[in-house]
C-alpha cells in the first residue's frame, strides 16, 4: 500500500504539495486537470506539467481522479464513439507519462450528493452530511442552487457551474436510462478503452455511488457487493477495476466492506478510506477516521487491504474541517493528515504482527 493525498492542483486547492509533503509516509497525490470539462481533451504537455509540478515537490502523482466521462457515454446517445475516441487520447496522454492509474465514476447527472456541507458536530468540528429527508425536500432541479449555497465559494468537484448551468439538459438526457442501459453503456465504454489501457497498463477504477442507492429517480449502479461483482465479471480484464471508496459503499450499512474488498480482491486499483456515523436508514453524518469515532471498523477495513496483499494507492478520505481550517469541503489538510497518521499506524502493525 502506498499512502496518498488527493490534491486539486495550484489553483483550486487550499493545500500546497509542500504542506502534503510533510505529512510523515505521504508518498504521492492523486491529482486530476481540474479545469478540464467531461469530453475534452487532455494532451501530454498538460500531463507532463501536472507531473513535473508533483515531482519537483517531492511527491509522486500516483494516479487521476477523475477523467470524467461525458454523458453521451453514460447514456449511450449517437455522439458516444466520438467521446470515446476523445477519451482514449485523454489514457493516451496519460499512459505516455507513465501514469497508469485512473479513477472514474458512471453516476448518471449529479457526482456524490450531501444534503449539508457544513454540519457542526458537538466537537465544534464540521462534517458533511447527508439526511434521505432533506434531500426530498428539494427539486433536482434546485440542488446544484442548494450546493452552491452551502459550499462558501469553494469549487466542489463533480459540481462544477459548467455542469450546474445544464442541469435541465442533463436530466432530460437521462430520460430513457434505467439501470439495465446504464450498466451496458458503461460495458460498451469499458470493451472500448480495453486497447489503450492495455498498451499502457492503465488501470480503470470506478468510484461507487455515492450515496449507494437512487438519488432524484436516477439510476445507480455501483452501490454493492453483487454489482460490483457483476462489473468486473462483464469486461473481465484486470484494467476493469474499483476504487474501494469505504465512505460510499458504507453509506449503506448492508454492505459488508471487509468482505467486498476480500471478493474484489486484486482488481481493486485504488483506496478511499474513510468512516461514517450512521444515524438511521438514509441518514449519515461523515467522521473523524478513528473507529470509534463512527459506526465503521477501520481496523477491520484496513486488515482486509492487508490481507489481498494490497499495493496500489490509499487516500484518506473526506476530513473534517477543524481549527479553523477553510477549505473545500471535505478536503481540507489537517484532518486528513490525521486520518493517514491512523491508517498508517494500523497498516505498520498489520505489517509487523499481522501474519
Ligand atoms: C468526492 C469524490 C468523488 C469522486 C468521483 C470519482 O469526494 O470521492 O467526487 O472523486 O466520483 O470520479
């Protein structure tokens, strides 16, 4: 296992590389073009910088999230190969300076949804949140508004104003899209890139839900152990794999998560490690890392890691913003730091006494 931070780059994060290279046993970030918009085109010059600016710190890029994929691809509309093609010069681009990691979802309109971004805890740290009730209470229409509201100027990845300004047109295009078709178009994608990922021993990692069931009507697919399993057995090549993200997956407490990793097991690319406090069905307020903090066992987690012999990058996940910290949601430095401190103490002592 390799310990890893994500990092926006220079413009969007409130965090520098020199901080994160400071953080003890931080080896790489994952990082991503943040300007780029789902179908453009990333070209090798890009790459290279991105790359450059990472070593010059010290640190590795050890993989992209995301390269995000255009809806045409998620909802199999006539315009799909051309973003595919597009989409495997982005791998190309990526695979040419040595970068073999890629960290993508398949969730149809909106990314990861939390109905607050901010909620204080008794602590005085704040946590996102989300509550199945609240986000009832508001028209898809108008989430990417409420979104906008609670994030206090900070871009959100996955909500970019782009995206926001198209709302409606995003939903229509998922019009006729139920799960059946959704799960095809992302097979349909996957047999496509297989080449390029292959040449260049690129690794495709498909980021849960997030939360792991239907948000406003919308298919999702990427919630559980069977689905999963079901991915991965539809294009069955080690480049089609997961990013075992333990705070999506979670958000559902029916999902056992040691055992998701060990039936993964191998084609498992990449780690979000993180916990939750889970308040009653549809309700869930994000936590510190610590276990007993929230309702999940990190230990047990992290064992299961162990046990599959993992190697790939881990991030911590979602932090919580404490001393004063202002930063994007969920990203700021110092609970993160935290959080890898803790999974790396558990892995040293799997590594030393937990044969
Ligand atoms: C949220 C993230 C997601 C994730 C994408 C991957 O914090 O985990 O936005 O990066 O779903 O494409």
């Amino acid at each position: 296992m390799k310990m890893t931070l994500r990092w926006f780059g220079p413009k969007a994060d409130t965090v520098s590389l020199k901080h994160i290279r400071q953080i003890p046993g931080v080896v790489g970030v994952i990082s991503t073009l943040f300007d780029k918009q789902p179908g453009e085109l990333w070209t090798s010059a890009e790459v290279r910088a991105l790359k450059a600016e990472v070593e010059a710190a010290g640190l590795e890029l050890s993989g992209i999230e995301s390269v995000n994929i255009h809806d045409s691809i998620k909802t199999g509309a006539a315009e799909r190969d051309k973003h595919i093609e597009t989409y495997i010069k982005c791998l190309t681009a990526l695979g040419e300076e040595g970068i073999n990691l890629v960290c993508y979802n398949f969730m149809p309109v909106f990314d990861w949804t939390r109905s607050d971004l901010a909620k204080e805890r008794s602590d005085g740290s704040f946590v996102l949140s989300y509550d199945q009730a609240e986000i009832d209470k508001i028209d898809p229409l108008e989430i990417f508004a409420s979104i906008e509201k609670m994030n206090d100027g900070h871009m959100l990845p996955g909500w970019e104003p782009e995206r926001m300004a198209r709302i409606e047109e995003l939903f229509a295009m998922y019009k006729d899209v139920d799960e059946e078709k959704l799960f095809e178009n992302l097979a349909y994608f996957l047999k496509a890139i297989g080449g390029v990922c292959e040449k260049y021993g690129i690794n495709m990692a498909i980021h849960p839900d997030d939360p792991a069931w239907p948000v406003f009507g919308l298919p999702r697919i990427v919630t559980n152990q069977a689905n999963l399993q079901r991915l991965i057995s539809a294009v069955d090549k080690p480049y089609n794999g997961v990013t075992l993200c333990t705070g999506s997956l979670g958000s559902n407490p029916k999902n056992d998560i040691p055992a998701i990793i060990r039936s993964l097991g191998s084609r498992i690319h990449f780690g979000h490690v993180r916990n939750l406090i889970h308040h009653r069905e549809g309700a869930f307020d994000e936590a510190a890392h610590l276990s007993s903090d929230g309702s999940m066992d990190m230990a047990a987690i992290m064992k299961a890691f162990h046990d599959i012999g993992f190697t790939g990058p881990i991030r911590p996940d979602h932090g919580r913003m404490i001393w004063e910290e202002q930063a994007m949601p969920g990203y700021g430095l110092y609970d993160r730091a935290l959080g890898a401190q803790y999974l790396l103490g558990i892995w040293e002592a799997l590594e030393k006494y937990g044969k």
